[in-house]
C-alpha cells in the first residue's frame, strides 16, 4: 500500500464519528489519537445488544469528547454536525437476522437516519467530508464473482436494503448539494474491539469467542461457502484515505481481500491458533438460509487504482492479534 501521512490529513481537524464507541468507530478514533492532533467527537448510543463499549477508547478517553447520544435525534445530530471538518459515519446496525425480525429499527437506524444526519450537513455545515460505511450486503448473492462495484444490487435482507438507500443519500447529497461524500461497501470485517456477546454482528469473532471457551462451533451445511475478511485496521485505513482525498468524493469502493476462505475453514484455522474448539456440521436454520448469499467475496481494485488502498494485514496475523487482544481483556467483552 502507498505510504499514508495520518498527520498530514487529520491534524488541527474536527472529526466526529457516529458510532464512535463501537468496532470500526473506536478504531479510527485510535489511529487519529496516535498519529494526529485532530480534535475527536464520538456520538454513540451504547444500546446494550450493539457494538458500543466503553472500554474501545480505554486510554485514549482524555483526547476526545464522548456524546452518548442517538443519531435518529435529529436537533443532537443538528448541533454536533455544525464546525466538523469530517465526519466517519459508523452509527448503525448489520445484524442480517435481526433487521428481518424487527424491520423498522434497521429502517430508522440505517435508513431514516441517514437522510436526517445528510439534512443536518446541508443545513448547517455545508462544507463537511463524510463517509458512509456501506455493506456487501447490498449486491445479495453473487451474479459472478469477485463482487465489483458495477455488479447488480439485489440484497437478500432488510439490512442490505437499508443499506442501500443510506449509501445513495450519500452519494446523492454530493451530486446535488456538493456535500462532499464517499461510500465504502465493508465486507466482512474483524479484530479486536468488536463485541463477542453474540453471533449476530459477524461470524468470525464469534467463533473466536467459542473456541477460546473451548466449546463447539457450529458451521451450518457443509461450510464450504468463501468468504473474504478484512482486518479492522486496514477498514480504518481506508475510511482514512476516502476521507482525505477529495477523489472519492461522489464515489463507491468496495474493500475485500484477495484471500477468500471457507467458513468451515476459517473455524480451522481458529483452532489451530488456539489449540482448542471444536467443528460441529450442523443443519442450516431456515430463517439464516433463506437470507444466506453463500460464496462471496469482493474486488477491491477500484479503491486500489483510485486512493492506493490494499489490505495489508494477512489473515494468520490478524488472527494471531485479535486473539492475544481478547486474551488479555475477555472481561470487558464476553
Ligand atoms: N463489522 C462489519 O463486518 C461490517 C460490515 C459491513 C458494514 N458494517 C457497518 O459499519 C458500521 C460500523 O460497524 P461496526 O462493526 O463497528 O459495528 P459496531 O456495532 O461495533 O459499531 C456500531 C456503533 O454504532 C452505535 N449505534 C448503533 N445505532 C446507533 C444509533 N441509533 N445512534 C448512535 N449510535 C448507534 C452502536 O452503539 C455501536 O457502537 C456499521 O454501520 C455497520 O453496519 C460493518
């Protein structure tokens, strides 16, 4: 990957991020923190079944300014959006399942919300750079694969839906209003910080979780179906660049990798580093196989030739950091 000056982009900014407290959110909050002066704002609901946990910016709390606030309120997201330079926006929900059975929460969060946060910029700060954390899960099944962005969008679930028509607010704001805007279609994304109280938010954690209590991880079917998973670290990076470069202004990139696995696999490889857990082939639930987009994974050459993000962190490596992260602090996560 190109060498990336953090300094250079974020010192002296103001930089909210929505969802602060969460996985992605506290990352980048850590990486601005450590290598820039930019002045932090975090906006985050803490609602208990979500991502948010205190414990994310432990160490780094005394640089930045936490708002525990909902961004389906629109006069706080008014007041907060007003004299940022960038705003990260992570504030939302991917569960698949849960935005089946509760379709309008994923819809006020992932949708609605989305448009108020777009409103509150045009109305009070114009001049704003934001960027929106799209999902794979917009495109659904694959048609081919890798998954680029001129691939159909058919999503299998609420969620992507939601999704969808957030990202394209985004996008639309930016033709229209020159609110600069970049949308990144995450794939699927782990490491430390992200929360292991259920299976709803991402697999891989998950199964981290169950082999470190060395207990049965359950691969529904046969498990053969390839997916590709980003380190949490490259994830902040490439919000990072999208944020800075006004190339990606009114553009869509895809992250991925280029080392597709198994789910079966990647449980493999999970007990192997641990050196304990178990598989257990199981059969598929309805309610997951009815939304299940089975072999995906994406190209990310376009965000590659544009902004000169690549993934830099091997799946074995992250595997081995995320896994001495939660070694040293289970308590504040399970
Ligand atoms: N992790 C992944 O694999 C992945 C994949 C695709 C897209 N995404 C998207 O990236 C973003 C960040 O995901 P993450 O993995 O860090 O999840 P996360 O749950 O750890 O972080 C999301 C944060 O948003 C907060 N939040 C949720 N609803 C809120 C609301 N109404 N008001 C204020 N805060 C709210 C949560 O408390 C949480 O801290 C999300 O929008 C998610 O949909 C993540």
């Amino acid at each position: 990957m190109r060498e990336f000056d953090i300094a250079k982009m974020f010192d002296h900014k103001n930089v909210l991020i929505t969802g602060g407290l969460g996985f992605i959110g506290s990352t980048v909050a850590r990486y601005l923190v450590q290598k820039s002066s930019a002045r932090i704002v975090l906006v985050d609901s803490l609602i208990p079944d979500y991502g948010g946990n205190l414990f994310n910016i432990n160490g780094i709390e005394e640089r930045m300014h936490v708002n525990i606030a909902d961004v389906r309120d629109e006069n706080t997201m008014n007041n907060i959006v007003k004299k940022q330079d960038v705003i990260f926006n992570l504030a939302g929900t991917s569960s698949h399942v849960d935005s089946m059975k509760d379709p309008f929460t994923d819809l006020d969060i992932n949708c609605r919300s989305q448009l108020s946060i777009l409103e509150a910029c045009r109305k009070h700060n114009p001049n704003v750079k934001i960027v929106f954390s799209g999902t794979r899960g917009e495109y659904g099944r694959a048609d081919y694969l890798p998954v680029d962005e001129k691939h159909p969008l058919h999503p299998t679930d609420v969620n992507g839906i939601n999704n969808m028509a957030g990202e394209w607010y985004h996008i639309l704001y930016n033709n229209v209003y020159d609110i600069r805007a970049t949308s990144l279609r995450l794939t699927n994304t782990y490491g430390p910080r992200h929360q292991m109280k259920h299976s709803k938010q991402g697999f891989l954690n998950w199964f981290i979780r169950l082999a470190m209590e060395d207990k049965e991880i359950p691969i529904y079917g046969d498990g053969a179906q390839k997916r590709d998973f980003n380190f949490v670290d490259d994830v902040a990076m490439a919000l990072m660049i999208a944020a800075a470069d006004d190339k990606a202004n009114g553009r869509i990139y895809n992250l991925g990798t280029l080392e597709p696995v198994s789910v079966a696999d990647i449980a493999r490889m999970i007990i192997k580093e641990l050196g304990q857990g178990r598989i257990k082939f199981v059969p598929f639930p309805e309610d997951k196989k009815r939304i299940e987009i089975w072999d995906f994974y994406s190209d990310y050459g376009k965000i590659k030739d544009e902004l000169g993000w690549k993934p830099s962190t091997s799946l074995a490596r992250g595997l081995k950091d995320t896994i001495r992260f939660y070694k040293n602090n289970k308590e504040h996560y399970w």
